[in-house]
C-alpha cells in the first residue's frame, strides 16, 4: 500500500509539474526582444497568426501556442489590423493584444487650402496605404486630419474624406443666412475656396467674404489672383508674376477677366471658410488689399482702394519687393 500511495503520489506531481510548465509556457515571455508591430489580416483564424507568429520567430512554437490559447486564454474573437506587441510580451499578452488591444493608427493631414492635386500626392506618397486614386474634384475634400490603417486603401481614405465635406457641407448650408449671396452648395464651396486662398487670418474670412458676396451681388468682377492662376497649375505655386495675358484670359476660372464666379472651385476649402460664405460679415466694403502684416485693409470706393494699393506699394518697395 506504501508504495501505491508513494506511486500515486509521484504521479500527482508529475502531474502538476506538467500543469506548471504548461502554464508558465503561456504566461512567461515568448520571443519578442523588442517592440513589434504585427499584422492581423482580415478574416484570419487564430491557427494562421499561431503560424504566423512561429513563422516571424515571436513564439517558439505556433502548435503549443494555439493549444496553450485554446485551454488557458479568452474566447473572445481576435481583431484585424496592425497591433505593437511589447517586448518581453508573454503569449497570453499577444493573445490580449490582438483580442482586446487598440489598432494602431497612422494619420495624414490635409491642411485648409490644400489643391486637390497636392492632396492626391500626399496620398500617393503614403507608403504604408494601398491601390492607386484619381485626383479627387477640386472642392470635394474637407481639410482635416484622417487616421488609417497600414494597407488600408487609398480609394477608403478618400471616400472619408470626401464623405466629411458632403456631411459638414450639408449641415453647414442649413444653417445660412440671409446675407449669404450663394444659391447652391456648389456655389457655396466655390467662393469658401476663393476667400481660402485670399486670407490667411482666421478673423477676416467673414470679411473677405462680405466684400466678395458685395461684388457678386452686384455683378462686379471678384477679380481673385488665384483664380487666374488655378488653371494654369491646378491650385499648385504659380513661382512667378503672373503675366498680363494670363490676367486677360477670359477663361471660366479667371475673375479678372469674367464676372461672377468662377466655374469650379480653386481649393479644397475649410469648415471657417465654408461657413464665412454662409454667413458673411454685414459691410460696405467692396475692395481690399494687403496692408503689410499679413492682413488687409478694405474699402468701400475705389478711390479710397487706390490710396490704400499706393500704401501698400510704397511699402513694398520700401521693404525691397519691388
């Protein structure tokens, strides 16, 4: 009987040895020296990134890992996506990770008045996107910044960016007042991406808008530089004067030469400007002009606009730029 008891004993921990090296084979750390980033393709099984882990050299062995998984770890669902797994990670922490963890996500901004050829390329050049786009319409992109995941395409990316400037476009022109001179939400985005382009000071943009909203109410040329120039590069740094026959080509974009809006818009404009159309600044004020510190100065006459363009030359030249 002694020795069936010591028999029985022996096999009892033999027994619990086997179950502490069991679980100390999931709870001790696995393979991975150093922060890894690791992918979980869409629709995959918890077999394939068992395997997928041995084959990268993050556990010692995708079979103990998938039995180890099944016994000892949650039932719960693993995600898709790109996950960082933290070195010295154990494998019930992978295992957590790709259950529970936070995919990550890369961002890319498109700033307010960015062209739509420029955000094209800044989408093309995002390695870590995939599949290729056309150049979105000119206007249809709400500047703002978007997160992504590595191998997400670029065609889903765009489609939230523009999904953003239908939705924000839709509520904005809802809210308009009387004093907006535009009929449509098309037209609204054609003057929000002229007023873009002509300030870069957040507290004009209702102004510029008021004196642009006077002259299309009164059927006045916008006589916008940057329309002028946008069908010559597509929104892109004209990187010289602009030349008087450009000034004096009656194409549908140039507002020095045609009255009205232009045909399109010439940016991609932001929420500030969208909405400065919608309820622009109640003035007078016709004419503007930089006055040197980054803003302007407006005016109501075109005499008064004239002493204000000659300041502004006379500062120029002062300062060496003419």
């Amino acid at each position: 009987m002694r020795k069936l008891g010591l028999a029985l004993g022996a096999v009892v921990l033999l027994g619990l040895a086997g179950l502490a090296w069991f679980a100390s084979g999931w709870y001790a750390s696995a393979d991975v020296e150093e922060d890894t980033s690791f992918i979980v393709p869409s629709g995959s099984t918890l077999t394939a990134v068992a395997r997928q882990l041995g084959e990268e050299g993050l556990i010692d062995s995708s079979d103990a890992f998938l039995l180890r998984a099944k016994i000892l770890g949650s039932g719960d669902p693993i995600q898709a996506g790109e996950f960082l797994i933290p070195a010295g990670a154990s494998p019930s922490q992978i295992l957590d990770t790709f259950q529970h963890g936070q995919v990550i996500r890369r961002f890319v901004t498109v700033p307010e008045g960015l062209p739509s050829i420029l955000v094209w390329e800044r989408l093309m050049a995002e390695d870590l996107l995939t599949g290729k786009v056309e150049v979105p319409e000119e206007g249809s992109v709400l500047p703002d910044t978007y997160d992504f995941e590595r191998g997400e395409s670029r065609a889903e990316v765009l489609a939230r960016m523009q999904g953003a400037m239908d939705r924000f476009l839709a509520e904005a022109w809802e809210k308009r007042t009387e004093k907006a001179v535009v009929k449509t939400p098309e037209e609204a985005i054609i003057l929000a991406s002229i007023v873009e382009k002509e300030t870069a000071v957040p507290e004009e943009r209702r102004m510029v808008a008021g004196a642009l909203s006077n002259r299309v109410r009164i059927g006045m040329m916008l006589g916008a530089d940057a329309t002028t120039i946008y069908p010559i590069t597509k929104g892109k740094p004209l990187g010289r004067r602009i030349r008087v026959s450009e000034l004096r080509d009656k194409n549908l974009y140039n507002t020095r030469a045609i009255a009205g809006l232009p045909v399109g818009p010439i940016t991609n404009p932001g929420r500030e400007s969208i909405a400065a159309v919608l309820d622009p600044a109640e003035t007078k004020a016709l004419y503007y002009v930089a006055d040197g510190s980054g803003g302007h100065v407006f005016a109501e006459t075109l005499e008064e606009h004239n002493r204000n363009a000659a300041a502004w030359r006379k500062l120029r030249r002062e300062r060496g730029e003419m």
